[in-house]
C-alpha cells in the first residue's frame, strides 16, 4: 500500500529534507582531492546532529557509516573509510536525514577538479533524468511515467539505466512503497495521488547497466568498471504539482553544473 501523506507530515518531512539539502550542499563543498569518505562521514554526522535531526543511514540494516560515499566505478552504498578522493574522481553522496520520525533522502554526484567531457555528460544527464521524473510526478499520471521519463533521458544520451536498484517512497519511513524502477513503460503502474511522497533516485551508468555487489556486501560497481553517476530527491505530489523537500540552495542559485529550480 502506497501510504499518502497529510499536509502536516509533507511539512515534517520538507523539514527534515531542508537540513538534508543544506548537509549535501556543505559535504559537496568539502569535496577535493586529499580528503577521506570517512572525514565526509563525520562532518556529515556532526552537521545533522547540530541541526537536532539524525543521519537515518548510520545502523540502517547495519549500515556502520551516515552517508554512503561512492567513487567512479561504484554506483551506490559505499562505506565511507579510508579511501582518499582523487583529482578527476566523481563521487556520489547519498545522504538522509530523519527529523521528528520523517525521513527525507537525497543523493548528488560531484566532480573533484578536472574531469572528462564524459563524466560531465553523465553527471549532467543523471541530473536532468532526475529533473524529467519529477515533471512527471503529477497528480492523475501512472507510475510508470515517471520510471520511463528518467529512462528517455539516459538511453538518448547513450547512457544505461541502472535496473537492478529502485527509487520507492518515503517519509515515515526510509523505504516505503511503491518501488520506483528507472525504466519501463509510460501509462503503466498505480495512479499518482495527491500525499504521495516519493525518492527519485536514477543511477547511471556510462557503459552497460550490469551491476555487481563488492566484498564488503554494501557497495554496488559497474561490472564493466564504467562510471556511475546517481541524483536523489525526496518529492511530494500536491494539487499544484511536484514539490521537491530537497532541493538545494546551490541547486536554486543555479551554482557551476547545478540545475536550476524549474
Ligand atoms: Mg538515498
Ligand atoms: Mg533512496
């Protein structure tokens, strides 16, 4: 069951994503080359904490870290640790936050220095796929159209749908119903509703869709080693449209390679 949200709870949820959103906008800042995912993790942590919200990834099925910090090649849920990001990396940050008992989730990839005309297409695509999703989260279309709208985005660029990993709804909890695949027809799947509360979350990759789980049983890699790119954001569907909980303030500014608010 697709649990809808009353105005009162997408405004408890919004304010968890506000912390969510002001958290991936520090971390990105912080992001060059020399520093650990691990010091990320905890700056992530103090800065949650600080705000009177919790990191709801820490313990998460035993999740050890508040954020999941994924270079390159790997497409999601990597453990921040000792791994030093690099000059021509791009990392992933997934990060979220629970405030009140709501949730919020959120996810952007950024680049360290210099990169690849590729990577820059991909990051730039993943995010307009993601943008695409949300136009399509309107009241009376299907599910489908948003699973297919990210898809359109990604296969016309040459890109490749991640299929093994989900979107799915938010807000009381982390992980509710429905599932939202990134692919798939249009017109298909349950009727969007008003209260909905979804996590739109694409991930791509440049090379073929294949996916593999490493050693540590948490992180996900491209199995043909080519770079991964993955966007989040915690959307509501209200009467006058979708209304994104996580949008960030570099997002809305129209900060370098950030999209600006539709
Ligand atoms: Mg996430
Ligand atoms: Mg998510």
């Amino acid at each position: 069951m697709i649990v809808r949200k009353s105005e009162a709870e997408v405004r408890r949820i919004a304010a968890a994503g506000t912390i969510l959103a002001d958290c991936l906008d520090q971390l990105a800042g912080a992001v060059v080359a020399g520093i650990t995912t691990v010091e990320l993790d905890g700056m992530a942590e103090e800065y949650i904490r600080g705000r009177g919200g919790l990191p709801t990834f820490l313990g998460y099925r035993g999740f050890p870290g508040s954020i999941c910090a994924s270079p390159n090649d790997m497409v999601v849920h990597g453990i921040p640790g000792p791994y030093v990001v690099a000059e021509g990396d791009i990392l992933s940050l997934d990060v979220g936050v629970t405030l009140d008992g709501y949730v919020a989730d959120s996810a952007l990839t950024v680049p360290v220095g210099e990169v690849g005309p590729e990577a820059l297409r991909l990051l730039d695509v993943t995010r307009r796929s993601l943008e695409a999703a949300i136009g399509a989260c309107r009241i009376g279309n299907r599910l489908g159209d948003v699973s297919h709208a990210v898809q359109e985005v990604v296969e016309a660029a040459g890109f490749s749908v991640v299929r093994s990993l989900v979107g799915h709804g938010v807000g009381r909890e982390m992980h509710e119903e429905p599932q939202i695949p990134n692919y798939g027809p249009a017109g298909k799947g349950p009727r969007l509703e008003e209260g909905m509360v979804f996590a739109i979350e694409p991930m791509v990759n440049l090379g073929d869709h294949d996916v593999y789980v490493g050693n540590d049983r948490w992180s996900i890699f491209s199995t043909d080693g080519s770079l991964s790119a993955h966007f989040e954001h915690t959307v509501a569907l209200t009467a006058s449209g979708p209304r994104v909980l996580t949008r960030r303030t570099s997002e809305v500014m129209g900060g370098a390679g950030q999209t600006v608010r539709a």
